[in-house]
C-alpha cells in the first residue's frame, strides 16, 4: 500500500504559481512513477504530468508543456508539481498517483494505469 497526500493548493490570479506537493509513505518510494491529473467541474480527469522512477523521464499534457514541471525528492518521499503562468482553465482539483515502475509498461499518462491515489487539492485561477 502507498499512502500519497497533496498540499499545495490554493486561489490564485491568472499569471500566478502554485508548487503542489505529494507525500508519499508506505511501501518503497523508489518502486513508483508518479503522477499527476486533475479534474474540474463538469469534465472528465485528465492526465497532467508523470516522473518515471529515474526521476528524468518526464511526461506532460501538451496544455501545461513549458508551464507546469513535474519533480521527485528521494529524500523526501515528495513528487512536486511546479505550475506557472496559471490560466483559469486550470482550475481543477489536482490528484497525484503511484504506479508500479516495470519495464516501461504503459504510456504512464492513462489513469488507470496508476494503483494509488491522492485525495486531491484544490487549484482555482481567477482572472
């Protein structure tokens, strides 16, 4: 079992930053790719961003390329999702999820592919 839990969110302008947060306890940290999706009001989840095990092997949604940055501390047991230049299309509640890094199984963008999940954290952009 993995246990993840999201900080972070918050109410922002257009323009703005968030780094959320995404503890993890549990079972070994260093087993998992993690990732993040969102969902807002009235549509369906969708992939944000992943980190392979590695921690350089990145996926993002083509919608937050060049905005958003996805990272793991070892450390910690923490992956981030650094957001810049929110837009109010942004707004959703943020999940991360863990799944079972293996011999590059998937496209680690599906949500099904991943076994735990966040409770999530809410993000509203304002403009």
């Amino acid at each position: 079992q993995v246990r993840l839990v999201e900080a972070g969110g918050g109410l922002v302008q257009a323009g703005g930053s968030l780094r959320l947060s995404c503890a993890a306890s549990g079972r070994s940290f260093s087993a998992y790719a993690m990732g993040w999706f969102r969902q807002a009001p009235g549509k369906e989840r969708e992939f944000v961003a992943a980190v392979r095990t590695n921690g350089v092997t990145t996926y993002y949604a083509d919608s937050v390329k060049g905005r958003f940055t996805i990272s793991r501390d070892y450390a910690k047991n923490t992956v981030y999702l650094q957001t810049n230049n929110l837009k109010p299309e942004d707004t959703a509640v943020y999940s991360c999820a863990a799944r079972e890094d293996v011999l590059n199984s998937g496209s680690y963008t599906a949500y099904y592919e991943y076994n735990y999940w966040g409770q999530g954290t809410q993000v509203t952009v304002t403009s």
